[in-house]
C-alpha cells in the first residue's frame, strides 16, 4: 500500500524550470512537499524522497492522509 501511495503521488507531481535552470517539483494535495534538483531527473528523485519522509511522518503522528486515485492510507487513531 504504501508504494503504490506514492507512485500515485508521483504521479500527481508538477515540475517548472526556475529562472536559474534548476528544477522545483511539489505534489500539491501533500502539504509541504517539494523538492529541487539541477535536472528534472534529479527533482523528481528528491521528490519522491520528501513524498517517502511525508508518509512515515504522517502515519507516525497518526495524521490524516488524502486519498489520491483511490488509494487510502487508514491510519489508526493514537490511544
């Protein structure tokens, strides 16, 4: 579940070009993840990194998780 979480947030990733030729991507419904690198290749990588972070951080503070393409990632309420 948790691989196929983020390949439907990869997926759902959105790249520009920054004046200085570097690349900026984000996976907009995941708050606060973006990510850089020299080549889209690179950004992209990175991004699925942060996207990774993201997931283990929110599961672990018991957050909610959107839902992308029908994939949910229940999270069980902290006792």
């Amino acid at each position: 579940m948790f691989t196929e979480y983020v390949e439907k947030a990869m997926h759902q990733a959105e790249y520009e070009q920054m004046e200085d030729g570097n690349w900026w991507g984000q996976v907009t419904p995941l708050r606060f993840t973006w990510a850089t690198g020299p080549t889209k290749e690179a950004c992209a990588k990175e991004l699925r990194d942060v996207v990774e972070d993201w997931l283990v951080f929110a599961i672990s503070r018991h957050s909610t998780i959107p839902t992308l393409n029908g994939v949910t990632i229940a999270v069980p309420q902290a006792v």
